[in-house]
C-alpha cells in the first residue's frame, strides 16, 4: 500500500470525525470509485472509436455448439 496526503475542508473533516466516518477509508473508497468511473468512460470511449463489428465466421468456432 502506498501512502499519500490530501488536502480536505477542515468543516468537512470535522464533520466526517463527529459521524465517526474512517477518512482514509473513505478516501480510498472514493478514489477507487474514480478510477472504475474513469476506465469504464475510458473503455466506452474506444468502443465508439473502434466497435466491434459482427463476425460472420464466429458460428463456426463456437465451442459449446448447437443448443
């Protein structure tokens, strides 16, 4: 685990103590959210660039075959 400093609203520390809210925790939390948020739009982003297109021949290599 790496360690980091942040900056947050002294109010808003305050208030995260008095509810007993873990802000480190709380912080990994969020930034760990961001980072799904961030590759999700990242990977959506290069599908518009680049969808997949249908691909006649996939019948012919399925595995499980006909149902």
């Amino acid at each position: 685990m790496t360690r980091t400093t942040f900056s947050i609203d002294e109010a808003l520390a305050e208030k995260a103590r008095e509810l007993g809210i873990n802000i480190s925790a709380a912080a990994r939390d969020g930034v760990s959210a961001a980072v799904r948020s961030a590759l999700a739009a990242s990977d959506r982003a290069a599908y518009e660039r680049q969808p997949e297109k249908a691909d006649a021949s996939w019948a012919e290599v399925e595995s499980w075959g006909e149902e």
